[in-house]
C-alpha cells in the first residue's frame, strides 16, 4: 500500500526531520537515505518500521534541516588554527612573495571550524519520537488505502458469489443432457443397447465431468475471504494464497464445463479472480 508521512523535532544538533514514503510491493523493502552522522540511528529505524510494516517498498529519510544546520558553526578550534598559523608560517618562510591567509581560507580549512559533539542519548531520544510519529501517520494512510481494497476486493467475492448462483441450477440439466447425447452416441457406435456398457461409460462421465465439489470449494473460499477481511490486520499473504486457489477452481471448473452457461461462468470467475490477485498485491 500506498503513503506518505513526515515529522520534525527540535534536536542537541538542529532541527531533525524523517519522512517515510510507502509504494506497492508483494514484500517488505528497505530503503535507507540517513546523514552521515546519523547511521548510527539506522537500526533503531528498522526495527521500528519492521514492527509496523510488513509489506511495500519504505522509503525512510533522516536529516538535519539545511537551515538548522547552518547554525550549527559556533567556535574555532584553536588548536586546528595553532597548527595552520604554523603551516602558514613555515610556508611564507619557504614563498615569501605568497600573500597571507584571508579569513575565508581560514574557516574552509579542515578542523578550523568546529561543530559541536553529538549528544548521543538526546538524539536517539528525538529520533525514537519521531520515527514513531511518522509511523503512526504512515499506518494510519495505508489503513484509509487498506479499507478502500478491502471493499473493492468484497465486491468481486460478491460478483463471484452472486455467478456461481447463477449457474448451480444449470449444472444437472447440463449433467443429464450430456448423458443423453452420450447414450445415444454409444448406442450409434456400439451397433447394440448394450445398457450395462452405456451404464458404465455414462458412470465414468459423471465421475469426470461433476462440477459439484468445484462449486462448493468455491463457495467456502469466498466465505474465507469474507472472514479474513472482516477480521482486519495483515491479510495480504492470506488472501494471495486463496486467490490462488480460486483460481484453480476455477480452472477446473473450465475443463469440467458440460454446457455454455458453466463454460462462461468459468471464465468470468477467472477475469474475477486476476483482478482480485492484482488488488490483493497491495494489501498489508
């Protein structure tokens, strides 16, 4: 599923923002941008997406505002500038024609500027606040997603339902007809009434072409998938699973047609059932 989050909060080191961003996927994947002096927060992170989320690509960024940051320059190292005077010094010795150090040169050099030391604790701190925050909002968007899928999934199961009504009364009348043109073929081709021949083949027939148990399989998994949403929580792997045998029951169910009304149901519930595999990819 599908959504965006985002949360800010005042941190020992200047504003400190996260934002998560969710798409579809059959799996739960990770996605990292963290600052340089925030990796250590990564695993924190994890964890607590991990917890909440268990399907879809997350995008997760943690940074410090660009304008918090340029705040962030409040003193000089005076040992970093001791050690550059006496670079300089031993340079000007070497080029006494070179001019002098500006103070731009000065605050670009490497150490000059220093920033102050993270506050490890206090940032974990904020960093644990705001992941949780943004979590909660990115849950709360998927579940609002979760509830339109849900619906449009259930009003496929009752599409499926409302065919395989439709078509149960032709099932014996398309059993005894085809029994009836099978006798009179096997009487054609046998030269004879041979009953108990006729008896026997329109036996094996039967036994081949009775969409029953297909029908009833179909009805109990539609039951499930109802079950299962009503319920609520993650249902996504569930509902791929009995997709999937939907599917083959309604592949059976094809190869077993005896008439074109069971025929056309067969297809119907397959049209059904990939749109129901494409909407439940994007459930939780």
């Amino acid at each position: 599923m599908t959504g965006y989050a985002a949360a800010s909060a005042d941190s020992p080191r200047g504003r400190l923002s996260l934002e998560l961003r969710s798409v579809n996927s059959r799996f739960l994947d990770l996605q990292f941008r963290v600052a340089e002096e925030l990796r250590a927060l990564e695993p924190l992170l994890r964890e607590a997406i991990v917890a909440q989320v268990s399907r879809g690509k997350v995008d997760c960024r943690l940074y410090f505002n660009e304008s918090a940051g340029a705040q962030l320059v409040q003193r000089l190292d005076a040992a970093a500038l001791g050690r550059l005077k006496a670079l300089s010094d031993e340079a000007r010795k070497a080029f006494p024609e070179a001019g002098a150090l500006r103070v731009a040169d000065v605050l670009r050099w490497p150490g000059v500027a220093a920033e102050p030391p993270l506050d490890e604790e206090k940032l974990r701190h904020v960093a644990t606040d705001l992941c949780r925050r943004a979590l909660d909002d990115l849950v709360a968007a998927r579940g609002r997603e979760g509830a339109k899928l849900a619906a449009s999934i259930g009003e496929r199961i009752a599409a499926m339902r409302r065919r395989v009504d439709e078509v149960k009364p032709f099932v014996p009348q398309a059993v005894a007809a085809y029994r009836t043109k099978l006798a009179e073929r096997l009487k054609e081709a046998l030269g004879s009434a041979d009953d108990e021949r006729i008896r026997t083949e329109i036996a094996v027939f039967a036994a081949k072409n009775d969409v029953d148990e297909e029908l009833e399989r179909l009805t109990v998994h539609f039951a499930e998938v109802e079950r299962v949403l009503k319920h609520g929580g993650a249902a996504g792997k569930r509902l791929d699973f009995i997709a999937q045998e939907l599917n083959r029951e309604a592949n059976t169910l094809a190869s077993k047609a005896a008439s074109q009304p069971i025929s056309d149901c067969a297809l119907e519930l397959k049209l059904l059932v990939e749109q129901l595999r494409e909407q439940v990819q994007n459930l939780e």
